[in-house]
C-alpha cells in the first residue's frame, strides 16, 4: 500500500499541494479541550466528512441564521 500511495504522492506532488494551499487558502487555528478532537473527528466521519468542512459548514450555518448586518435592522 505504501508503495502505492508514494506513486501518486511524491516530491513533485507534495510541491504543487504546498503551492496551491499558500495560494487559495487560509489557516484559521481553534483551540479545543484535551479529548474534545477526537470526539469531532469521530462525528465528523460519522457524517461523511473532515473536520475542516464540518467546521466550514458549521460556520456558515451560523451566520446564515444569525447574522444581520445593522442596515438590515435599521428601519426606514
């Protein structure tokens, strides 16, 4: 298997991975207690998907539902 995995994920690979995440993306750290990643990790594979878009989706969910921007709120 390791065999395997080496022939699609080599040095070159690694490179245009690392250059793509430099280049699309964003870290965001978040800190958790002792054993809580573990119990995300387990839920989030239980749901069919990573952490990362576990949180993602959390994320969104809570802003669609619960962020109104002040000239939403401001009556006429």
């Amino acid at each position: 298997m390791k065999g395997l995995i080496s022939m699609y994920y080599n040095e070159k690979r690694k490179a245009i991975t690392a250059k793509y995440v430099k280049t699309h993306l964003d870290d965001i750290k978040i800190r958790v207690p002792k054993g809580q990643r573990e119990k995300l990790k387990t839920i989030a594979a239980e749901m069919g998907m990573s952490m990362n878009q576990m949180f993602i989706k959390a994320v969104e969910e809570y802003i669609e539902k619960n962020y109104k921007p002040e000239a939403e709120n401001e009556i006429d």
